[in-house]
C-alpha cells in the first residue's frame, strides 16, 4: 500500500472514530491527530463540520467548537474561503430579539480574547434591556433580566460554551451553583471570584485565559452581588 493511500485511510478512520466520540478530551486529540495530516484531513475535517451543521443539523455541542476553531486558524488559504462560504456568519447564525450581532463576540471567544469578550458580553446584555451608550448606567439590575429574551441568553451562554470546551458561560456557572445548594460563598469560591474569602479585584486579579477555574467567565456583572446572578440563574430560559 502506497504511502499516500495509507494516509487517506488513517484520515476516513480517525474521522469515523471522532463521529463517535463522546469524551471531550478524545475529540480534542483525535481533531489534533487528524488536522496534522495536511490539507486533505483539514478538508475531510471541514466536509465532517458541513455535514453536521448544515446537512444533518445536530444540536450544537463541543466538537462543532473544536472543528470551527482548528479550521478557522487553519494556514490554507483554501480552507479559510471555504469557511467563509459555508458559515458566513460564522459557527452560527443567530437571531436577536433586539438585531444583537454576535459575530464580534464569536470571533473574540475564537481568538481566546477573554476579556473583550466579556466586556461585549455586558455591553450586549445592557442592549438586550433597552441600554445604549447614551443610557447614564451600563451595568444590569436585578429587574433587568426578565427582559432579557430566552434566545437571546441562549445565544450568549453557547457561545462562551463552544469556544471554551464547555468550561465557561452562564450555564456552567450556573450547574455548579446548583451542585452546591444554591451556596453562593461556595460558588464564588469554586469559580475563582473570590481567593481566601476575599473578592477579586477587577481586572488584574481574574484570569483572562482557558486555564482559568471552570465558570469562571463571563463575570456578568459580578461586581454588584448575588441579585443580578440569582435572576439570571432563575431566568424562565433555563425551564423551557
């Protein structure tokens, strides 16, 4: 067997074994095993992200962040068109119940560019609530957050999601408040916002990068207490 035929099957196996892959960590290995393979894997490993988003559709989880972040940092020229004809709008075209473009946010949680991210992350959700750069405040209250769309939030939450590995967003953050009763000394704590009891001071003292504690980002307005959290975590999106 030639050797170039011996690497076009390693390539159709790796990418049958990632298709079904559960662990996050395989996933992670298998895309870095199969994206080292040169261009025809970074193609077979586009054709494997076409076919799940817009040919069968699935719901959105890990791999679909992994896939768009090799590939979107890919060298080839023709890897980088091609991502830009199949996904324009980037990973995901989303809708805003107030014409949010999340498609700066997406690129900076791409580009792992956490703290911008964030503070567009708050900027956003001040607009979401009916607050623009005239508006005198550009932090939330507590009564702020029902007027926050379900789609919305949803939106917001993948995206920290998909460029994180999982390991941040509202969601996260949220299941480890529910793991510990609700506990919210416990929570700041688990999260990085709080070292030996004390608050980290902003921005020097927070971690802007993935080795961060899991949910430790984005702050969403951390800085004014528990009552902007407590809505958020109690937001009618996390029951339908």
């Amino acid at each position: 067997m030639d050797q170039k035929l011996s690497n076009h099957l390693l390539i159709l196996n790796k990418i049958v074994e990632l298709e079904h892959s559960i662990s996050l960590s395989q996933q992670i290995s298998l895309v870095q095993q199969i994206y080292v393979n040169g261009l025809e894997a970074q193609e077979a490993l586009l054709e494997l992200l076409v076919k799940r988003r817009n040919i069968q559709k699935l719901p959105f989880d890990s791999l679909d962040g992994i896939l768009f972040e090799k590939l979107y940092n890919s060298q080839s020229n023709f890897i980088q068109q091609s991502l830009k004809s199949y996904f324009p709008h980037g990973l995901m075209d989303f809708s805003s119940s107030c014409n949010i473009e999340y498609k700066h946010l997406q690129t900076l949680l791409i580009q792992k560019q956490y703290q911008k991210a964030d503070h567009l992350t708050q900027l956003s959700l001040c607009k979401l609530v009916g607050l623009d750069h005239n508006s005198k405040r550009n932090w939330l209250y507590f009564t702020d957050i029902p007027l926050i769309s379900s789609d919305d939030l949803k939106n917001i939450d993948l995206l920290w999601r998909l460029y994180s590995r999982e390991k941040f967003g509202f969601s996260s953050q949220r299941q480890i408040w529910l793991a510990n009763d609700c506990d919210w000394e416990k929570l700041w704590m688990q999260i990085g916002w709080k070292r030996e009891g004390i608050a980290c001071r902003y921005p020097s003292e927070f971690t802007w990068n993935i080795n961060a504690p899991k949910g430790h980002l984005p702050l969403s307005n951390q800085l004014r207490g528990m009552q902007v959290l407590s809505a958020l975590f109690n937001h009618t999106f996390w029951n339908e």
